[in-house]
C-alpha cells in the first residue's frame, strides 16, 4: 500500500530528525555542576532518549528489512549459486514476493562488529530461543547478510575504500547433511572451518564456488548483499588485516533471520541478540554453568540426591545476577497467571449475567456475584470478587469513562436469547453512591450497547 508506505517513510524521517537534532544538542553541552545537581532529571531525561533511540533503531531495522527482501532480492539481479542436487536453475530467482510475504512471520535483524583476530566459526542459524526452552532447533525460512563498511577484499575495488584481507562470508549448498558431517563449530569433525578452505580473492570479483566440497566463498565488498536457505551451513572467515586499520575501523554486517509462522510468534517474544533475548539467555546459561558444578558444593554430603543440572539455594544466592533474574521471572510468571485468572473470572461474571439476563426476575447485585464467585480457601476470595467487579464497571459516572474491552461483551452464543448482540454493564447506583468502591447491594443491568442507557435511581 503505497499511502501506507509513504506514511511510515514521512515518520522515520521525522524520527532521524529528531535524533540528530538531539545529537547535535548533545555534543554542545558540557559538564557542569548545574548538571550534577540536577542528576535525576538528566537521567529521567536519558531514559527517554534511549527509548528514542530504540525506536529508531526499530524503524532502521523495518526499513532494511523493506528494501533488501521486498525491494532487492525479488527485483534485481545477482549471482545465484546452487548445490549440484539442487532442481533451481542459477536463473532464477531465489523467492517471489507473493511467496516471501504468505510464508513469512517476520525478521529477526543484528549487526556485528568484527576487526582483525575476529571471526565467526562454522554454524547454522536456528531459533536460539526456542533451542533453550524446548531443545528443538529449527533453522530459518531464509537467512541473509549485508556488508555496510567501505572495505574490499577485491585489490582492484580497493581503491574505493579500505582493502581487508579475510572476513569473507562463506556458504556450503550441501545444507543439513554437511552439517551432520560436520556439527556445531565442527565439534563432530574437529574441524571449526568445516572444512572450508581459504582461496586468493585479491585477484577475483565476485563469487567462487569449490564444485568439489560446494563451499561458496563471497569476498568482502561494501553494500553487497546476500540471501540464502536458512538451513545452509556458513561462517565468516578470520580477519586477518584492514588497511590503515584503527580502533574506529571495523567490518560491519548487519545479519537477518526469516521466521515462518510455525515458530515466529514464539521467536518474536525475544528476537535474537535483543535485550529480552540476552536476559533470557543468560538465565539458561547461568543455570546450566550452576548446574555443572553443583557437585563441588562442600556443604552437601548427599550427592547422589542431586539430578543432574540441579543447582544448590547457596549457589544462587551468591549470583546476583541470577537471583535477580529469578525473581524477575517469578514475577512475570505471577502477573500472567493472575492476568489468565482475572480473564477466566470476567468471563464466569459474563455468562452469568446473560444467563440472568433471560429471565424475567430482578436484576442481579454486586453481592450475589460477590457470593456465587468467591471462595473460602483460594483465589478470588469474597474481596477479590468485589474488587475485580468494581474495576469491570469502573464506578461509572456515564458513558465516557466506560472501560472499551472490560464493559462491553459480545454475545456470540445467544445466551441472552439475541446472537451476536453487545451488552453494556452498567451499575443503578444513586448519586451520592458514585466515586467510591460499588455497594453491595448495587444492582447490575446489561444494556444493548446501541441503547440509551437507564437513568433510574434506586431509593435508599
């Protein structure tokens, strides 16, 4: 949709607008000790930039991800390189747009930093996350790279920027069956390069493809491209040399995943290398490390006790770090069952009340809800039960300060004998009653939410 497209072009733009005027500003001020008295604004005020930041980091991201795989790869040539066994021609093109946009969920986007000593050793991509939590790896529907520094590892393109010697990228076509040969950083085979082998590419342009072991090597070159299946195995070769090479000079990819819809939505909760991610990462990581070396634990005779991966209470109070990871987690993990809790309770309220809604007898009141749902010896009890129906109906002063999802419900099953139909709750609540927590013996009326509502007072 090119309104739609226009429209989100015209707020990244504003977006980088307003970061680089806040550089600007930025790089104008000085260390003063007005600053140092007014640290708390200064930090409220950093916390507020960095999620700017973030933002605009976001639509960077949405915009790379727009032009590479929507834009680029469907549209332009390139050089396409297939494994012998493959049916695609190197005519063709890797994916069509139609197919690329109904497979997809969304995309996973980093960047990496690499100067010379650095390297990426043989791997494939997969769902990090989803390989923790429910030891299943599943790799990628495509997986891609772009080259962003002015560097070459072509000496006659060299003149445009830096020359680099190594830092290719380098793919084998032979897929999962190489890499069963091979393992994870060649822990298989012993061989941490999979059996990749450095070839002269000062003296070529473009790729080179080894037809023995199908190893494709793609040398450096600013603002190349590249997509590939995602169960390809690949790695970036050593850094060996950067000309002119200083601390502000480094070999820059930025790296995309493609996640199809069977594990995008868990893949989404914590996309690779993203804050969540990290976080989550180094709670398994830590619980794993613990879990190892619970058996040097002095203070514990009975080892036999311990299941493997286990970890001991002094182990994790000494880990700062993890003991408040831990409680994080506990504490997410009690507002979500909460949130299902009060959602299955709203629900219970609900059908009850079109139930009643039936029948022809007086309308119900906030205690016999109150006495129907609440329970002696678990949550809600007869508390909870008024509390959750005094934030349902808010207190209402009139229709505008109605809650949009929690006083409305739609009658999908007809219980209140008209399918489909959308009721109101509203509280018959006499004027001096209004503000505080809703009475007990406040009666409960559903309302057609195309109907005016009533203007009945109860007498006292």
């Amino acid at each position: 949709n090119n309104n739609c497209y226009e429209a989100y072009l015209m707020h990244w733009k504003q977006k980088i607008t307003n970061f680089c005027k806040w550089r600007q500003q930025n790089e104008k001020k000085t260390a003063t000790d007005e600053k140092k008295e007014e640290q708390t604004t200064t930090s409220s005020s950093s916390e507020a930039i960095a999620v700017d930041i973030d933002s605009i980091r976001h639509l960077l991201a949405v915009e790379a991800v727009a032009q590479f795989f929507l834009e680029t790869i469907p549209n332009q040539s390139g050089t396409i390189t297939v494994a012998s066994n493959s049916n695609v021609s190197p005519t063709e093109q890797l994916y069509q747009l139609p197919q690329f946009l109904q497979q997809t969920h969304g995309v996973a986007v980093w960047a990496l930093s690499s100067q010379p000593g650095h390297s990426v050793l043989y791997h494939i991509d997969y769902a990090e996350l989803l390989r923790y939590e429910y030891n299943v790896t599943v790799p990628p529907l495509w997986a891609g790279t772009i080259q962003c520094s002015a560097l070459w590892n072509e000496q006659a393109q060299a003149n445009k920027g830096r020359f680099m010697k190594g830092g290719e990228f380098c793919v084998n076509t032979r897929g999962l069956d190489h890499y069963a040969e091979h393992g994870y950083k060649g822990t298989l085979s012993g061989d941490v390069s999979g059996g990749w082998k450095r070839i002269d590419v000062t003296s070529i342009y473009g790729v080179h493809l080894d037809e023995a072991t199908e190893w494709v090597t793609i040398p450096y070159a600013f603002n190349r491209g590249i997509v590939h299946r995602g169960d390809l195995p690949h790695l970036s070769a050593p850094v060996e040399h950067i000309e002119e090479c200083s601390s502000q000079v480094s070999r820059v990819i930025v790296g995309f995943n493609v996640f199809g819809h069977d594990v995008g939505e868990l893949v989404s909760k914590a996309p690779e290398h993203s804050r969540a991610f990290r976080r989550k990462v180094k709670l398994y990581r830590a619980t794993m490390t613990n879990g190892n070396n619970a058996s040097k634990d002095p203070t514990k005779d009975n080892q036999s006790n311990l299941s493997k991966g286990g970890m001991y209470i002094s182990q994790i109070r000494k880990n700062k770090a993890l003991t408040k990871l831990l409680v994080l987690a506990k504490r997410e993990k009690v507002k979500e069952e909460l949130r299902r809790n009060q959602e299955q309770l709203s629900y219970r309220i609900w059908q009850r009340l079109l139930q009643h809604q039936r029948s022809d007898s007086k309308p119900l009141t906030v205690s016999d809800i109150v006495e129907e749902f609440g329970r002696a010896d678990a949550w809600p009890n007869l508390n909870d039960v008024h509390v959750h129906l005094h934030h349902v109906i808010s207190s209402v002063k009139g229709r505008e300060d109605l809650h949009p999802t929690r006083c409305f419900h739609d009658d999908t099953k007809g219980i209140a004998g008209v399918s489909g139909a959308r009721y109101m709750l509203v509280p018959l609540l006499d004027e001096h009653e209004r503000g505080g927590m809703i009475p007990l013996s406040t009666q409960l009326v559903l309302v057609l939410s195309n109907q005016e509502l009533p203007t009945l007072k109860i007498a006292r």
